[in-house]
C-alpha cells in the first residue's frame, strides 16, 4: 500500500489536541467538531506533521470565523454612535462652541430616533448619503467610535 493510499491515524500524543481549546463561552462545540471533521476529510492528513498543521488550521480558522462575528457585533453595536458622531460633524459646522454642546445633544436625540422609527432611519440615511456618507463611511465610523478616537 503507498503512503498517498493510506492515512495515517490521528497519533496518540496529538489526542489531547483535538479538545478544542480555544471554545469560548457560548460557542457552539458540535460547530466547532463539524468544521474539524470538514477539514480531515478534505486534507486527509498523513503524517504527524500533517496533522500538527491541520489542528492549527482548524483553530485558526475557527478564530477568524469568530474574528467575522465579533466584529459584525460591534459595527451594529456601535452604529448608533456612529450616526450621532457624523449628524453632530454635519450639523456642527460653522457653528459657534457655545452651541455645540445642543448640537451633540439634538444628533444624539436623532440616532436614538434612527434606530427606533423605520421612516426616521430611512431619512437620516438619506441625509448621510447627501453630505457623502455612505454606509462604508458608517462603518468606519462605528471603528472609530469604538476606539476611542473622536474626530469631531
């Protein structure tokens, strides 16, 4: 039989590395070993090398899948921040800092109203895309709320 007809059994040192350590609260583990058995039958490992690379294939992947989740979380988590940061740069400009502060306070208002009233939403979105925000600029924006960063 040649080595490329067999497959080599997972080796009993590596067991303990099919526990998956990198499962966080709330993920799902039968998600998780679904992936994994994906990845064996796709790869179909060989060698101990083979394998040491597919289990760190198979949480790195793993990782990024969560990586996508998380930061699609946030973006919405934080939009309506970002919504209120770009009405307070449009509606602030030019105008006096006595008055900023009604400003940050009315854009605040507007977002809360953005994310409760389905009309609302739909006309500040149009205001965004006519003062050249478009929801990419949104999202940036939601990053940046969520650094700390605060271009206003």
């Amino acid at each position: 039989m040649s080595s490329s007809s067999r497959s080599l059994a997972l080796p009993n040192e590596l067991k303990a590395l099919l526990e998956p350590s990198c499962l966080l609260p709330g993920e799902n583990r039968h998600d998780f070993e679904t992936i994994r058995q994906m990845m064996i039958d796709e790869i179909q490992p060989e060698t101990n090398i083979e394998w040491l690379w597919l289990l760190d294939l198979v949480e790195l992947s793993w990782e990024i899948l969560r990586y996508r989740k998380l930061k699609q979380c946030i973006l919405q988590l934080f939009r309506e921040s970002a919504i209120a940061a770009l009405l307070q740069r449009i509606d602030g400009a030019g105008m006096p800092p006595e008055l900023l502060g009604v400003v940050r306070l009315r854009s605040q208002r507007a977002a809360a109203d953005w994310r409760e009233d389905a009309i609302a939403a739909a006309e500040i979105e149009a205001r965004l895309e006519r003062n050249g925000y478009n929801p990419v600029a949104v999202n940036a924006e939601a990053t940046y709320v969520t650094s700390g960063v605060n271009f206003t």
